[in-house]
C-alpha cells in the first residue's frame, strides 16, 4: 500500500518554491500526495517564523494534523522549527522536527524513526548555510497559475526587529546560468509568467564569484527565451541600481508591479530598526519609479509599533505614505521575535493604540487601493487567467498587479494570458473586465 503524505505550506515565496520542490522528490520517491484536510500517514508542515501570528499558525497546523491521524508522522520543517525546536517538542507537536538547513533532505528522515514524545531533531546553526542548495523543479503540483523560481536565499541585514537572519543564514544566490535553466523548465510547462523570488532578492549574485547584481541576471535572461512576463518579488529602496532603473522602461516583459519596504516614515524609527535609508530617500524611490512606470501598482511592508514609537513618529508615516503614489500596503503590527535586539526594547506601545494605527493604515491602504483602480478604468490590460470563480467566470492578476473577473467560454484555460478591457469595480475590490483580444501564445 501506497504510504500518503500531505504537505501545508506557510509564509513567503521562497516556501512555497521549496514546498515546490519536496512535493516533487515525495512524489519521486513513491508517495501519494494527497491534500492536508484528508486523513494521511505523513503531515508535513513547512512553518514560519516571521511573526508571532505565523508562528502560532505553524503550531495549530501540527496539532491538526494529530486530530486528522494520531498515528501519523508529523513533521515540521523550515524557520519555525530552525527558530524553536525545544518548544515544538516541548509541546508534543511532531515526530520529526527539520531545521532549514535539514529539510532538503526529506526523505531521508522520513525513513528515520521519530515519536511525540521523543522527536527526531535534526537542527543546526543557519550560519553554517554557506552556498545556495540547488532544488529544480521539473513540475509544479500546486496548480498555482504563477511559477515561484527561488534564486536567493538568506540575509546579511540584521534588522533589529527581523528573525530571518537568525533561520535562513547568510546570503547566497542560484548561479545565473543555473536559473537559466530553471526558467526554461517552467517554460517547457507552458509558464507564462514566474516570479523571482528570495528572501533579500536584490543581494542576489554578492557572493558569486566574479560579483554581481541583479541588473547583471536580468540582463542575461533578457538574452534568452523569456515568458510573456517576469514579476520581481519585494526589493529593497537602495538595491535599485542606475542601471536597474535604466532597463526598467525598456525590459516590456518585466511586469509594472513593484514591491518596496518602508517599515516606517519617521527617521528616528528606520535608524532603530537599522534600515539604510531615510524616509527622504524612500520617497525619491518612489517617484522615481512612478515616473518611469507611471501605471505600475507600488506596494510597500509598512511595521506598525516597533518599541518606542509615539505618536508623532507614527503621524509621519502615515503622512508620507498618503504623499506618495503607492497602491497597496502591507501591514504588520510589532510583534517581538526570539533573538533579535528589538525584542528587548522598551516602549511596547498599548494594545488598543497597535491596533488603531494598524487600523488607520490598512484603511489608508483601501483608499489607495482603489483610487488606483478607478484611474484604471476604460483601459485594457492583459490579465493571467488563475481560476474559474463559477462556470464561464475567470479571475485573473493583470502585469500590474489588478485582480480582475471576466467571462471566457468552456474550452478557457488556466495560465492564458488575455487583453480584457476594464469595466467596473466591485465593492469586493476586484474589477470585471470584457475580453477584447486573443489569448496571448508564448
């Protein structure tokens, strides 16, 4: 009898593309995988540990996964148990628990035993991850529309408030011609739009030898077969080079969707936080690349009472985000990460007063949101079909970052793109459009 394993993935991309990547080795390996609401032999869950929030999330997918098969396997794999593996076992929440530098072994501890009560534990130090683990994936088996292609891993930042550093360990990079070669198996399965991804995407190629940069990989790939579209996944303000912001204009494939950390718009803060840059030169970042890409949606992380901020210091990040032309936010209420310097800060600021700013700004970021889509209105974008909502319904994301509805026949498939004129906003903050073209073909 086939052994079945069942696979739940939290966090940022660069999980999603090595959950890629183990679904395909079990697969390889003679397992049945089989969705994680369903009874299974084997539970993976490849947890985060960026928020407390994510950590909690982590923990109450393992004590599921025990309801579902107290009998089973319970693994838990990547920063949550890189971050707290005595607590995990501790608390009685898996039978096998894999740090990030263990987990691409998989199948190797699988066949290891392992109890509740005395889980295997394979962890070490992050900082002993000295070189990009290379992990090609043949196929994608998460029907995601979208091709994640993870070529970084790490970060060398330290921000005071960050853990990432402490789980995922220096800064490395995927060689180029290695994401060469994975882009042309995405292409192979009819990918028309992947996403580079990486825990701090723009140090890609720092610890290559000779040097690179981002600008350098992109410039390459420009030299090859390309996908309709290529997204870059959150690139920090300063790593946009002169030459980066050269391209842009010119590199037609490069989606028009731009993710920029703020973190906080008073200069007192982002020094705390040991962020490299001053809200002034956020904002030049900004409107330099409004300029260039005057349709482009610009998102932002924005981190909501870190120790010590006051009133004021908040005002000015509400301040300058509502002078900026930014489209979306991302916001995250301060919550303290084990190890990190701002864990031990005084200045916690009150519950109720987190949870208004976070409030005000998820608020500030509708308004943008949407104003940013009605400005939209009347023009035709080319929307990447990812799900049939209902029969003859599609719900696509446009190459800047619009979640748009609209009618297809039958035979409509996933992963076409199509030019679909917009028509109306929805009071649900998605817009539905009128297909005017053809389905583009690669």
């Amino acid at each position: 009898m086939t052994t079945t394993v069942a696979l739940e993935t939290l966090g940022c991309k660069v999980n999603q593309y090595e959950s890629s990547y183990f679904l395909e080795v079990l697969k390889e390996a003679g397992y049945r995988l089989v969705s994680f609401r369903d009874p299974a032999d084997i539970y993976v869950v490849h947890g985060c540990a960026v928020t407390a929030r994510a950590t909690f999330q982590t923990r109450q997918l393992l004590r599921r996964a025990q309801r579902h098969n107290s009998e089973a396997i319970i693994v838990s794999a990547g920063c949550q148990a890189h971050l707290e593996p005595e607590r995990i076992a501790e608390e009685l929440l898996a039978t096998h628990i894999l740090d990030n530098n263990h987990k691409f072994d998989l199948v190797h501890w699988l066949r290891a035993p392992g109890s509740l009560s005395h889980p295997l534990r394979a962890t070490d130090n992050s900082h002993n991850s000295n070189t990009f683990r290379s992990l090609p994936i043949g196929s994608i088996h998460s029907g995601r529309a979208r091709a994640f292609l993870k070529v970084q891993d790490g970060c060398d930042a330290f921000c005071s408030y960050c853990v990432v550093p402490y789980v995922r360990g220096n800064s490395r990079s995927l060689p180029q011609d290695e994401v060469r070669m994975q882009l042309d198996r995405f292409l192979a399965q009819g990918y028309q739009e992947v996403v580079l991804t990486g825990i701090h995407l723009g140090q890609w190629g720092k610890d290559l030898a000779p040097e690179q940069d981002l600008d350098a990989l992109l410039t390459s790939l420009n030299q090859g077969r390309l996908p309709n579209r290529v997204r870059l996944s959150s690139l920090e303000p300063m790593e946009w080079s002169d030459a980066l912001m050269k391209h842009l204009p010119r590199w037609e494939w490069v989606c028009p969707h731009f993710h920029i950390p703020l973190q906080s718009g008073d200069a007192a803060i982002l020094e705390r936080m040991r962020r490299p840059y001053t809200p002034h030169q956020y904002a030049e970042r900004i409107m330099e690349l409004h300029r260039l890409s005057p349709h482009a949606a610009l998102g932002a992380d924005v981190l909501v009472g870190f120790p010590g901020e006051t009133e004021k210091q908040f005002a000015n990040t509400f301040r300058l985000i509502n002078q900026l032309p930014l489209t979306y936010l991302h916001v995250f209420p301060f919550s303290p990460r084990p190890g990190t310097p701002a864990a031990s800060m005084p200045g916690r600021v009150p519950s109720q007063e987190l949870k208004r700013r976070v409030k005000a700004l998820r608020d500030l970021s509708s308004q943008k949101k949407r104003t940013f889509q009605m400005g939209l209105l009347g023009q035709c974008v080319e929307v990447l079909a990812e799900t049939e909502i209902e029969t003859g319904w599609w719900q696509g994301t446009s190459e800047n970052y619009l979640r748009v509805v609209f009618p297809a026949p039958g035979s409509f498939q996933q992963r076409v793109i199509v030019r679909v004129k917009l028509l109306e906003l929805t009071e649900k903050g998605f817009i539905i459009g009128k297909p005017v073209a053809l389905p583009l073909q690669t």
